[in-house]
C-alpha cells in the first residue's frame, strides 16, 4: 500500500481486512510504502490482528509519486520477502476489504495462475471530474489501443515481479505496465469504496500527470499511431496541392492569385506533417532502446529505512 499521511485510514483498513478475510486460509504481510510522509504515523496500529502477521514501513527518501512508490515497493518486496502473491491496493480505504474478497476469490479460482485487476463499476466523484475522465479514457484508447478499465488493486502471483522488474514502464505506472507486459491477466468488476479519513492528496495537475504517464507506457504506440496520422495528413496535403496545380493548369475556374495562396498554405501544412512525421519516427526509436531506469537494478536508493511495526516489540 503507497500511502502519504494517511496514517489513521491506513489503520482502520488493516483492521477490516483482517475482520474479513480468513486467518485459515491466509497469511497477510502488510507493507506500506511511505511516499514523503509529513505526519508521524505514531502507535495508531492495531495491538492484535489475527490474519495479518506483520506491518512494516517502508520509508522513502523523499516523495516520488505513489506510482513509483508502488514500484519501490514491489522491488522491495523482490528482493527481500518470500510470498505467493501480492496485492497492491491504495491505503485511503477507496480499495475495500469487500473488494479484495472479491479479488482473492477470482484469483484462486483460476489456480493462482494469473493476475485479477479490480475493474470499477461506480465512482463517487463530481460531474466534472467524471467528464474529464470520460475524455481521458477516450483519449487513452485513441492514442494507444487500449480500454481504460483498471486502477492499482490488483493481485498478482509472484512470478509475475520476475518480468516486472526488468520493465522501464513500471516506473511510471503500475498498471499499464502490468497490461504492457501482456502476462495473462483478467478483470473483474469491483465497486470503489469511499475514503476512511483524511483528505486526498491528488489534484487536478497530478491527475493530469498520472493519466499522460499511463499513457507514456505506450509510448511507441502512440508513436506509430501519431507517425501514421501524420503521413496520412502529408499524403491528403499533397493531394491537395496535386488537385490546386490541376485546377490551375487544365481549368478556367481559379481566380488570379488562388492558386499561389492555396499551394503554399498547403506546402507549409505539408512541411509541418513531414516535421512532424519525422519527429516520432526518432521517438519511436529511442522509446525501444531506451532503458535508462530498471526497477530491479535502480530502486534502492530511494529507501531511507524500513521499520516494523507490528508485531509490537
């Protein structure tokens, strides 16, 4: 769980997870990812938990994001602790213990053999927002292919780390390099719950923000796409300028000067899609060459410390 200052929520959805989900059938491990935490997290842990066996924090250096927090702390996870699976869920209780019922079931009914990705039937926000969103999904699927359907809550096996871990897209966001990776995967439909305490973090630029990094995953994606529209808008241009010289020169119909104005309007949009054109071919190369960050090998710096604070010593 990637938190900031949600301390107390935090708290209270560790103590209805552990209400309500089986001690016999699970063992839970709870890490939280404290993404540049301003408050103290002080003693608000439960002092007795059944189903969950331990609760540690993992301290970042400075604040980076909770989708990079998330990618920390999968590394994290990687490298230092054995499991079968894991669930990466927000802390703000908007990621319910109902849902994560929902999750497990749905995962192991499938042998544990795949991830499950909770795909949200309602949300609580305003018109506006949901309008915006609304734009951003079509927007997403225009430029890359693919349905925004998924946030963060998610449960995977843990062979699936092995993949992620060497994948660059993970940096900038969990979910989209999850589907990027094209391990097998399925959705299934999970309401959103509201928010236990506290008040959200997230703004309009840091939405703004998440949603071009969703989209940054695909990026030579949307690349080849944008390469293609731009040739197909340099072809329709020449077209143009093919169809003003005809008119000019086998046609009675141009007034003095049209044909001038016309053919070089359409020359300098032509030379803007061949510019363009030109541009994505060269980030399309350098988005397949470039691997400047890997969670596996980079991510360790950014821990300050880990502390355990449950069970209590």
């Amino acid at each position: 769980m990637p938190l900031r200052d949600d301390w107390a929520a935090s708290a209270e959805l560790i103590r209805r997870i552990d209400r309500s989900i089986s001690c016999d059938a699970f063992c839970i491990e709870v890490l939280l990812v404290d993404d540049g935490s301003q408050v103290c997290e002080s003693s608000v842990f439960p002092p007795s938990l059944s189903t969950v066996r331990s609760i540690s924090i993992l301290r970042l250096r400075r604040n980076v994001g909770h989708q990079r927090a998330i990618a920390i702390g999968l590394m994290h996870i990687k490298k230092a602790i054995s499991f079968d699976a894991i669930v990466v869920m927000d802390a703000d209780g908007e990621d319910t213990p109902e849902g994560l019922g929902q999750l497990l079931d749905a995962y192991f009914s499938h042998d544990a053999a795949m991830g499950v990705f909770a795909e949200r039937t309602r949300r609580f926000e305003s018109l506006l927002f949901r309008s915006f969103y609304l734009f951003y999904k079509v927007l997403h699927w225009v430029l890359t292919g693919v349905t925004v359907r998924v946030g963060n809550f998610s449960v995977l096996p843990s062979r699936y780390l092995d993949p992620l871990s060497v994948m660059p897209e993970l940096w900038n966001h969990y979910a989209a390099a999850v589907f990027r990776s094209k391990l097998p995967l399925i959705t299934i439909p999970t309401p959103r719950g509201c928010r236990i305490a506290g008040k959200s973090k997230m703004n309009f630029v840091a939405l703004v923000s998440h949603g071009l990094s969703a989209i940054a995953v695909f990026a030579d994606v949307v690349g080849a796409r944008l390469l293609t529209a731009s040739l197909v808008g340099a072809l329709l241009t020449g077209g143009g300028i093919a169809a003003v010289i005809g008119i000019r020169l086998f046609t009675d119909w141009a007034i003095p000067g049209w044909a001038t104005y016309a053919a070089g309007l359409l020359t300098i949009i032509l030379i803007q899609f061949m510019t363009i054109a030109a541009s994505f071919t060269f980030i399309v190369l350098s988005s397949r060459t470039n691997f400047s960050f890997l969670p596996v090998r980079d991510y360790a710096p950014f821990i300050a410390e880990i502390v355990d604070v449950y069970p209590h010593e």
